[in-house]
C-alpha cells in the first residue's frame, strides 16, 4: 500500500476531513489531496509526524499500514 492510499484509509477510518489535515498541518487542502491521490509521493519525516498527529495515529501506525499484507 502506498503512502497516499493509507492516507486516504486513515482519513475515512479516523473520519477527519482534509481540510481540518490541511489546517492542523499549516499546508493547503490541495496539498493533502495531492498526498493522498499519490501526486506527491511522501512527505518529509517532519512532515509525516505533523499529519499522523493530525489523524491522532503514529507514524508508526502508517508504515504497519503500509506495509500490511506483506507489502
């Protein structure tokens, strides 16, 4: 699973829109679109931090997955 698409599960699952993301994060709702259509591959580390916060979730909880499956 991609970044992008385990973004888009948190954010149905956590029921958080992009835009509260967007807000928490300090970036514009089109950047959070962009993550989770796969435009942008990966934030920074920094970055992956602040949007997990956002969610309530880890980094952590993004790699386990993402890499779910065995991916």
């Amino acid at each position: 699973m991609t970044y992008g698409e385990a973004l888009r599960r948190l954010i149905r699952t956590r029921g958080v829109s992009q835009a509260a993301i967007a807000r928490a994060i300090g970036k514009s709702r089109s950047y959070v679109s962009q993550l989770a259509s796969g435009k942008i591959e990966e934030p920074t580390l920094s970055m992956s931090y602040a949007i997990a916060d956002a969610l309530g979730v880890t980094v952590q909880d993004f790699l386990d997955l993402m890499h779910r499956d065995g991916h």
